[in-house]
C-alpha cells in the first residue's frame, strides 16, 4: 500500500505544479486564464498532502527503527536471510 500512496502522491504533485503553472501563466503570461486549470492544481494539491499523509502514517514505524528485522529470533529463515 506503501507504493501505491507514493505513486499518487508523485502524480498528484505533478500535475499540482503542471497546472499551477498553466494557471500562473493565464493570469500572468499571454495564455488565456481557465478555471479548469486552477480546479486541477488545488486537486492534485490536495490529493498529494493526503497521500503524502498517508504515507508518513504506514511508515511511522520507520523512524522508531521498527523495520529492521520485525522477527527477530521468531522466524528461522529470517534469520538465515539476515545472518
């Protein structure tokens, strides 16, 4: 689930700044100004926080240094794979 809320946190980040700039550029440049461009920024933001959330929740245990070896001395093969 990790990478899945990784991907569309990278994808909702792009297309944050892909269409940021496009509304930018209708305000600003000689592009015409469109709404849809400015919905489609505030969406990719706000879909790349909440991943980006998401993400910081499921590797919580990471900074605790949880995620080394979570079966230590439980699992044999484990500890043949890590040996």
């Amino acid at each position: 689930m990790k990478k899945f809320w990784a991907i569309a946190c990278v994808i909702a980040f792009t297309a944050f700044w892909t269409f940021g700039f496009l509304a930018l550029a209708g305000l600003f440049g000689d592009r015409p100004f469109d709404w849809t461009s400015a919905l489609i920024s505030l969406a990719g933001l706000g879909l790349g926080i909440y991943a980006r959330l998401q993400i910081n929740a499921l590797t919580a245990s990471i900074t605790k240094g949880m995620h080394v070896r979570p079966t230590q001395g439980e699992d044999e093969f484990a500890e043949k794979v890590h040996a």
